[in-house]
C-alpha cells in the first residue's frame, strides 16, 4: 500500500478537478440533506449526477493517508452501499464524489408529511438491503476497517427505492499495522455489537414510522416482556393496515433480539444471523403467497 502515498492517480475512482466540482454544484450552492457535514447536488459535464461531499481532514491526516481513505472507499462494491465516484483536492479543500440517490434519505421519505409513505413490502426489503450491507462492511470486506453509524439519516434511498449505507469512513489511518493487534482486532468486533443494536432501533422506525429520538421509548417497548400484544398498536398508521402480520412479527422479534431485553446478557445475534433468517423468511412468504394464487 505504500505506493498509494505517491500517487495522485488512483485506482477505482476518479480525480477530478476543482474547478469541475465548482461547476457541478453550481458555486457548492444546492445543498441536500446529511447528517455529516454539509453536502451538495452535482452535474458533471458529461451527464454524471452525484453527491459531493466535504472530505473531513482527520488529526494529522496528510496526503497519504488521504489517498490511502480514498483508495479503500473505491473498493467498497455493494449493491448496498452508496458508491465512491471520485475525489478532488485543492489547496485546502479536499471533496469526495458519490452516487446520487433520488429519493434522498430514508428520514425524509419515513418523516416528511409531504412524500408519499413507503408500503410495507418497501420497508420490509429495506431492513434487508441495510442488514445485507451491514455484513458486507464488517465481514467480507477485508481489513475489516469501517465505521459508519445505523440509522435513517445514513441510510439513502435510490430512484428504486432501493437502500444504501452512506456514510462509511476508515477507523484507522495506520491500517496495515492495526488490523494484526488485538486491541484493533477487539474494536472491530465491540463496532458490530454497535451496529447490531443500531439496526434493531432502525427496524422499529421502519415499523413504527416513530423517530426513534433521545427518550429510548422505542427501546423500552420493546424490551418489555408483554410487547407482543401492543405490536399491531405500534405499526406505522401511515400503513393504513396494509401490511403482512407474519412479517410484522418477524421483523419486531428481529429488532427485539438486536436491542435484547433490558438485561447484561449482551448481543446474542450477528449481521450474518439477521440477514440469513429475514431472506428465509420473505422467501418463505412468496412460496406462500404463489400457492394461495
């Protein structure tokens, strides 16, 4: 990796310059929604539309290590996972170029009065997309060595509706040497338990169509013992009742288990568990739903 550190030319991505990415966003004058700094809509000359993005300079972090984030990031390739396009630097600001994702944030398409609310079967696949992408980034990529935080703000949704994790930065800037340790090794595995409970808070915003917000009642729900006989209560009203309640019990005893019961026994599901068991599940209910036709 030690030829990254001198080279401007990178595989994967694309270098643009400055003054294309001063053109694209208009002066950086259309700004979109993100939960990391600002953001802002583009249009390349030669019809690329994209998401340009502030680099955040990290403590010390020199070119190098720049290059090296840059590199990493533009092998990330998952269906999941909101794609590297390219980067620019200047004289003092450095931009990462993404894909463009129409429908924006899955917040605003959860939250806002004015957007037509997602159905059921579009929740459902994007509790699966964001789990398929969650075990891509902390067990097949290898190093093991991004960060990103679970929730609706992060996760962006496309003209499809097909959702994608955005957000995802390298944790650590000395990766060739880190990834052997264990104390690295230790943090790679205390970020998934993270992100396993992170994705069972946002099962239920996606059941509940709640803001899962700073009281924790979400959380308290449903760690109660008897949550089970509110759980029709709990369904988004914006569903109007259409929805699987298979499905609906499934997908809360998914979140139920991520987040556990309110005891010290910890995590006891993983990314893969989650993953597996839901694609069984939707599987199963089309095989269901082709016999009764």
């Amino acid at each position: 990796m030690g030829c990254l550190r001198r080279k401007r030319t990178l595989p994967f991505v694309r270098r643009f310059k400055i003054k294309e990415v001063d053109a694209a966003t208009n002066g950086f004058t259309t700004v979109v929604e993100a939960t990391t700094g600002p953001a802002y809509r583009a249009r390349f000359a030669g019809g690329l539309v994209a998401t340009v993005r502030r680099a955040s300079a990290g403590e010390g972090q020199g070119k190098g290590d720049f290059y090296l984030e840059v590199q990493l990031l533009g092998r990330l390739n998952h269906r999941h996972v909101v794609r590297l396009q390219g980067f620019s630097e200047g004289h003092h600001d450095r931009f990462l170029v993404f894909d463009h994702m129409e429908n924006r944030s899955l917040k605003e398409c959860l939250h806002d009065p004015l957007r037509t609310p997602l159905d059921w079967r579009t929740r459902l696949q994007v509790a699966i997309d964001i789990a398929a992408a969650l075990e891509y980034l902390y067990y097949f990529c290898d190093p093991p060595v991004f960060h990103v935080s679970v929730n609706s703000g992060n996760v962006m949704v496309d003209a499809n509706f097909v959702a994608k994790v955005s957000d995802v930065s390298v944790i650590s800037h000395d990766i060739q040497r880190a990834v052997t340790t264990q104390s690295f090794q230790d943090q790679v595995e205390q970020r998934r338990k993270d992100l396993v409970f992170q994705y069972g808070v946002l099962v239920l915003e996606l059941v509940t169509g709640q803001s899962p917000g700073g009281d924790g009642e979400l959380v308290r729900w449903v760690q109660e013992p008897g949550f089970g006989g509110s759980m029709h209560r709990m369904v988004d009203a914006d569903l109007g009742g259409a929805y699987d309640a298979r499905e609906l019990r499934d997908l809360v005893i998914v979140a139920r288990l991520c987040i556990g019961h309110g005891d010290d026994d910890g995590v006891v599901v993983s990314m893969p568990q989650i993953v597996r068991y839901l694609q069984k599940k939707v599987e199963r209910l089309g095989r269901d739903t082709i016999m009764r036709g």
